[in-house]
C-alpha cells in the first residue's frame, strides 16, 4: 500500500496525488508497487527490498542523489502466541532531491500519528521530519521498556508461591525482547551521530538542536535497556532457586505426612497378622492398639513441628 502526503501549514495532510505529495509512505508494498517506486525515483531495488529482512541492520549510505537510513522501530506483538512480546524491525527512510520516503514490511506504532495527520506542528523539512520520527522512535523505546518492567514485577509476584516454570518461560520471552532493544538501540546511536557529523544535517540548523535531544533519549533508553537486562538475569537466577526451594519445601511436607501416616499403617498390619499378639485377649485391645498408634502419630507430628518441617 503507498499513501501520499503534502505538507500544510506545519502538518501533513493527504495528497492526491505523488507529484503533489512530499512524503510517500510504502507499508508492506507489493513488488508491482516497489518496482514502480524504483523506476520513478531511479532508485537501487536493494534501498527497499533489503527491508524485508527482519534482522536487517540499521545503517546509512548515500547512493546516486538518494539518502537511505534505516533504523530499528520497536514492534509490540499483541497475540498471544508471539514467541516474544516485544521485538524490532527495519524502517527505511529515502530522502530524494525533493520527496521523502518511508518504508516498512512490519507494523510499528512510530508512523501512526503522521499517517493520521495528529502529529503537532512542526517546521517540516527533509532533516527535522527525520529526526522527529528518530525521537518519537527513541520514545516508544522508553515506553515498551517501562512496560516490559511492570511485566516483570506481575512476574515477580507470582514466582514467590510457584512451582511452575511458566512463569520462568515468560521471563525468559522478555529478555530476549531485551535484547532485541539493546541491539537496536546501539546500532541506531551509531546512525545518529554519523547524521550529526553528515554535511546533509547541517544544511537545516533547527535539526542540529533536535539531533541532540534525539541522541539523549536514545542513550537513556539504551541505559534502561542495560539496567533491565541485569535486573531481569539476576531474577531468572534467583527464581529458578525459589521455585527449587518451594519445590523441596512440598516434598519434605508430603515426606512427613507419609511418615505419620505409615506408623499407624506398620501398627495395624502387624495385628492384623494370625499369630498370638499382647492384649488380644484384652475386651479393651482395640481401644488400646488404636490409642498407641495415635501417640506414636501425635509424637512424631510435635517432633516434625519442632524441626519446621510443617
């Protein structure tokens, strides 16, 4: 799907056509759509079609009067039967003499606002439209990363009574997503500073300014990112060794229980045997069997209860 926008006043509004448009934004395109992209900009195919590779690498590379960078956008899976709720993949961004491009294989929340022409004014050019996406991308970062926290404090509660290792499994799905951001983030703080260092940067002053504030927030993601990770390694460690604990905890209580129960079990069986026992003459042997059986039970449950072992 391809979307056309010009700018009004300092927003974007839709365009109807592409030579009216400034931006044009492909969302998993098709390869009629891609290869029609290309012949009209005289593009490389290689400045698209790499974006579909999940993993592929952010970078920056000047080719023939196109600027392509790519940064990772954070990915929020919502279904369930995702392998990791949180991840991220590649956002291409094509800047030609005149027209800016975006593309993108994979859903991401960065575009939303823009595409629904909610954004809040601002001066729009080539170099700050960039950088005000890099921030809103930097900031929903932060935004997935104190999500990821509250996760794991939900986890972290359940873990204290559990035996289980669902809840170890879910703790692992968000380190990975951990990781997944910390990547990320490296790799995109090694684009922005080569844009501030880049000539193409500073043809406009106003993004020189928003370039710093882009790369504070990318580092303090990428400092929460690295505090998260320990936070969350050090907790796998210690609950694998709490559900352990617990674990050995119920044994040791059902080990117990048996003992109680089998004395009684030994004393019954041994005077259900047919030979001549103490007291079977006695009108009060039943009395006195069941009355010893329970001593010896009671006995060992205040020994057990004097040890902890209840």
């Amino acid at each position: 799907m391809i979307q056309y926008f010009k700018v009004s006043g300092q927003r974007f509004v839709p365009a109807v056509s592409r030579g009216d448009a400034f931006w044009i934004h492909l969302q998993n395109p098709s390869a009629e759509e891609i290869s029609d992209i290309v012949q009209h900009f005289e593009l490389e195919p290689d400045f698209i079609t790499d974006l579909e590779d999940t993993d592929e690498n952010a970078r920056m590379e000047y080719e023939d009067g196109a600027l392509l960078i790519i940064i990772r956008v954070p990915i929020y899976y919502k279904h369930k039967t995702a392998t990791v709720p949180f991840s991220t993949s590649p956002l291409g961004i094509i800047a030609t003499t005149d027209k800016l491009l975006t593309v993108s294989f994979y859903e991401s929340e960065i575009l939303t606002q823009y595409l629904e022409c909610k954004h809040r004014p601002f001066n729009i050019t080539q170099q700050s439209f960039i950088l005000h996406l890099a921030l809103r991308n930097a900031t929903y970062y932060l935004k997935f990363l104190k999500e990821i926290n509250r996760r794991t404090s939900r986890i972290e509660n359940e873990l204290h009574q559990s035996m289980r290792n669902k809840e170890l499994i879910r703790l692992l799905r968000l380190e990975k997503s951990l990781v997944f951001f910390n990547t990320s983030l490296k790799s995109n703080e090694i684009i922005l500073e080569r844009m501030q260092r880049s000539r193409w940067l500073q043809n406009d002053p106003e993004a020189e300014d928003l370039i710093e504030d882009v790369i504070i927030e990318n580092k303090q993601a990428i400092e929460m990112a690295n505090i998260y990770s320990s936070i969350l390694s050090g907790m796998m460690d210690a609950f694998a060794s709490i559900i352990s604990n617990n674990l050995n905890v119920v044994m040791k209580f059902l080990t117990s229980i048996t003992i109680v129960i089998s004395l009684p079990t030994l004393i019954a069986s041994i005077y259900g045997m047919n030979v001549h026992l103490p007291f079977q003459e006695n009108p009060y042997a039943f009395a006195i069997v069941m009355g010893v059986a329970a001593l010896i039970s009671l006995t060992m449950v205040f020994i057990f209860i004097r040890k902890r072992y209840f």
